[in-house]
C-alpha cells in the first residue's frame, strides 16, 4: 500500500491540548515512511470506515510535528489547511 489515513498532530496548546488533522499519508519511495500528506478526502461510508480502521490502528503520528513547523494558512473561514516546512538539519 502506498497511502493510508492518519490522525496527524499539527499543534499542542499552552495547556497542553492537542490539535490534529485527518489527512492522507503518502510514501515517497520504497522505505517505510510515510514522508508526505494531503488533507483527507472522505467521499463514502467505506471510506470513513478504512479511516477509522488506519487511525485505530496507528494512533496520533507525530513524525511531522516533532520534524518540522506547522503554519495554519486560511483557506475558506470556518476550515484552516496547514502548511509544514521540516526542519533544517
């Protein structure tokens, strides 16, 4: 499989609250890794189903968070798309 859902942690608050996304994980190459992400598109009962089952699996993913800075961009109000740059070595 070269894609799966993920619950992916964009924000922790001052006390501590955590804000994640639902998004789509991708691999970029033939590692393990899933190095790229695009905002979840649930278009189905099947699909929220398989979502669920990702992110039951796989719980919160950090990798982006701990490896880069999430920058929230308004796109139409009320929803936000988050921008991420990793950090440089």
């Amino acid at each position: 499989m070269n894609w799966k859902y993920g619950l992916i942690l964009v924000e922790v608050s001052e006390d501590g609250e955590q804000l994640c996304e639902l998004v789509e994980l991708y691999k970029l190459d033939d590692s393990d890794t899933y190095g790229a992400f695009c905002p979840a598109q649930i278009m189905s009962p099947e699909e929220l189903s398989r979502a669920n089952k990702d992110v039951e699996r796989d719980g919160v993913n950090r990798y982006f968070y701990d490896h880069g800075t999430f920058t929230r961009q308004p796109r139409e109000l009320p929803q936000y798309e988050w921008d991420w740059q990793p950090k440089k070595s």
